[in-house]
C-alpha cells in the first residue's frame, strides 16, 4: 500500500493573501517528516510524487462542525 498525505484548507487565509493555504493534518506509510506546518500544493504534490504516496484532501465542515474522515 502507498503512504497517504492528508492535508486541508487553512481556514484564516484572506483572499489575495501570499502565504501557502494548506495545513498537513497526518501521514501514514511512508517514513517522512515535514517541517513547516503550512505549504504550498505544488510543494505537496512534489513531495507526493518523490515518495509514492497519495495525497487526500480532507472535507471542511461548516464552523463548529467536527469531520469524520472515513474510507
């Protein structure tokens, strides 16, 4: 089985704003560690590819709301 990158949607970015708009949330098999909390989805697709692993772009709920991920 291919490793798995899960990431969302940072929810305070501002339109226009210059800074990468999406957070990791969690990696599972593949023996990676990332450092910066926030990137760029080029940068994760990069990575992705490099390594073998797919990446998952987990849903956002309405404010308050929690997400259950499931297969």
């Amino acid at each position: 089985m291919a490793g798995r990158i899960f990431y969302r949607e940072r929810r305070k970015v501002a339109e226009g704003e210059k800074k990468p708009r999406f957070t990791l949330v969690a990696v599972t098999g593949v023996d990676l560690t990332f450092y910066p909390k926030h990137m760029r989805k080029q940068e994760l697709e990069q990575i992705a590819e490099a390594v073998g692993a797919e990446l998952i772009l987990l849903k956002d709920g309405e404010k308050g709301e929690e997400v259950e991920v499931t297969e």
